[in-house]
C-alpha cells in the first residue's frame, strides 16, 4: 500500500508541474503570458504584425479580459520596429 501511496503522489506531482506552468496565447502577433486571473505580460512578438506595434492596455482570450501590466524581457528586442 505504502508503494502505491507513494506513487500516487509521484504522478499528482508530475500533474501539477506539467499542468502548473503559466498558459501563454498571441493576440495580434503580440505572445503574452498570463500572471495572474486577470493580468498578462508580454513574451515575444512576431515581425509578420509588421513595424509599427501598438501595445494594448486590455486583451481578451477565452472569454476572459487581461490587463496587460508589463512588457517582458526582450519581447521586442532586435524586431527591427520603427514605432512601439
């Protein structure tokens, strides 16, 4: 019993590593990371949405509104932009 116990425990783990990780999502070419139940950050930015990019205060993604409240390190870093 004390071997299933333990690997019960190993799996509920696993579960909650694997499944714990901060959900990401793009919206207008712009990657954001999700921080908390209504806050995001952003993580990249694809050079196909062009060099000019306007960073929104809210966005929305599956139902729910996000208050963008940060630009992550090197989101737009060497994008070649001309205007943020």
């Amino acid at each position: 019993m004390s071997i299933m116990k333990q690997q019960l425990l190993t799996l509920i783990m696993f579960y909650c590593a694997f499944f714990g990780h901060s959900q990401t999502f793009t919206d207008n070419y712009i990657t954001y990371e999700v921080i908390s139940a209504t806050t995001v950050s952003t993580t990249n930015y694809d050079t196909a949405g062009g060099t000019v990019v306007t960073i929104p205060s809210t966005v929305n993604y599956n139902s729910v509104t996000y208050d963008v409240t940060s630009i992550g390190y090197n989101s737009f870093f060497n994008k070649m932009l001309t205007s943020v």
